[in-house]
C-alpha cells in the first residue's frame, strides 16, 4: 500500500499556502513523487519561502517521511487582476446525473481494493461513455476519457481549499488516460490488472477562480506512452462551462505480462 499522489500534492499545497497571505491565490503547482509514501505513517512538510513579491509569491515544499523526502512541491500564488479574458469551449457530454455510479462496479469486482481505497469516500466519480468522448476527428495515437468530478461533501468559502480539493482529484483518474489502450481505470476493470501505473510528476495551472464541490468535468488525453512512461494533460470545466484548470502529468507505465 501507497500514499495517494494526490493527496499528498493537495497537503503539500495547503502547506504553502498557508504562509502567504489570503488574497494571493494559488495559480500553478509542480511536483515530483520520489518514493512511495506509507499512509499508516505521518508526513512532516517543510515550506520553504523563494520569493515575496509585490504580485506574485513562491513557496517550495519537501515531504518526508521517516526524515526522507517523498515528494517535492513548487507553488506560485499571485494577486487576481483585470486583463483578457478567452477560453475554449466545454465539451459536450452528458451529465453527471445520467452516467452510473463507477464505485458499484469497482465494489462488486473487486471488494478488497474498492474498501482499502481513500479515493472512494472523498470523491465521487461518473466517467463518460467512450463513445461520447472520441469522434472521428480523434487524432490516431490519442487516448481519451472524461469523466465527471466532485468531493463527497461541500466544502467552506476557501479558495485554497477548493485548489486543493481540485489537486487531489486531478491524480485519481489522469495516469490512467495514458494506460486506456491497456486497461481503463481500476474502478472500471475487469479481472486482474495488467499494467503497474503510478504518478511520475505532476503539474497543475489555475485559470480562473472556482468552487470544487460541485461537479467538475475533467475532460483528459494522453499523446504518448513509451519507454515505461506515458504522458497525461486533461482540462478542468466549472458545471457553468469555465475552463478552471490545466493539469499535465507523466506517469511510470508497464505492463505486466
């Protein structure tokens, strides 16, 4: 068993962002997973302040267990200001309330994993049908999936806390894009699993403010997998249509023969 990536990279960032001050808001984060973390042990997080600027702050986070780091953080916040505004336009999908529950499946296959799991408290999942995310303008070579996104109770008026809630969600399904010409994700797998995937890095950018305890559709591909890794970008959407995040990811890939 394995500290959860996205659990660790929202801790690290809640860290951070408690050293600066309310109104600067997190705008982008990158970090690196360096070993496999034990949940059963605590994690101490060390904030180290790079820079305090007039518009824009810099904090770097090390987590460690047992004295050795597990995980490295990089995290920017900035003041919001006035400027352009463009985006790109939500992609149409059905909505969370016709898709079914991924947990039931996972649950009834493989009840073991699905009860060891801290995903599946937190977050609730509805994943798109194949056939609603590619199209015949799909570029050969690129998976895809989406799936509909939310934490499994309402959250305060904290903006940190939603960037966090989003963070933590951004790792639970985006390593999988890369392993769909594989397997799906393991809440949808049938049988064994046949390839090990774990998180590599992981980088996330804030577009514009949002509440994450809504639904949020988290529409994902991946261009590449080679030499035992594979790369993930996916874009979060607001219930409303706002594009709210970016999140790119590389992943340890391989398939187990």
């Amino acid at each position: 068993m394995r500290a959860f990536g996205g659990q660790v990279a929202a801790q690290a960032l809640t860290a951070a962002g408690n050293t600066v001050p309310p109104e600067n808001l997190a705008h982008s984060l990158h970090g690196y997973f360096l070993s496999a973390g034990n949940p059963t042990k605590p994690i101490v997080y060390e904030v180290e302040r790079l820079r305090d600027g007039r518009s824009y702050r810099s904090r770097h986070v090390t987590a460690r267990q047992d004295g050795e780091p597990i995980f490295a953080l990089s995290a920017s916040f900035k003041l919001p200001e006035d400027g352009e505004n463009r985006q790109m336009v939500m992609p149409e999908v059905p909505p969370p309330e016709d898709l079914p529950d991924p947990y039931e499946h996972w649950a009834n296959e493989r009840p073991d994993e699905y009860q060891a799991s801290t995903t599946a408290r937190v977050m609730s999942l509805r994943f798109v049908p194949q056939l609603r995310v590619s199209d015949h303008r799909a570029v050969p070579g690129l998976s895809e999936q989406a799936v509909w996104i939310k934490p499994a109770q309402v959250l305060p008026d904290n903006q940190l806390l939603h960037v966090c809630a989003l963070t933590y969600g951004s790792d639970i399904t985006l390593a999988s894009t890369a392993s769909l010409d594989i397997q799906p994700h393991r809440s949808m797998l049938k049988g064994r699993s046949r390839a090990i995937v774990t998180s590599l890095d992981h980088a996330v950018w804030i577009h514009r403010p949002f509440r994450a305890d809504d639904w949020m559709l988290f529409s994902q591909n991946s261009p590449s997998s080679s030499d035992g890794r594979g790369l993930s970008t996916g874009n979060f959407w607001s219930r409303n249509g706002d594009l709210v995040a970016t999140v790119v990811q590389e992943s340890l890939l391989r398939r187990i023969d």
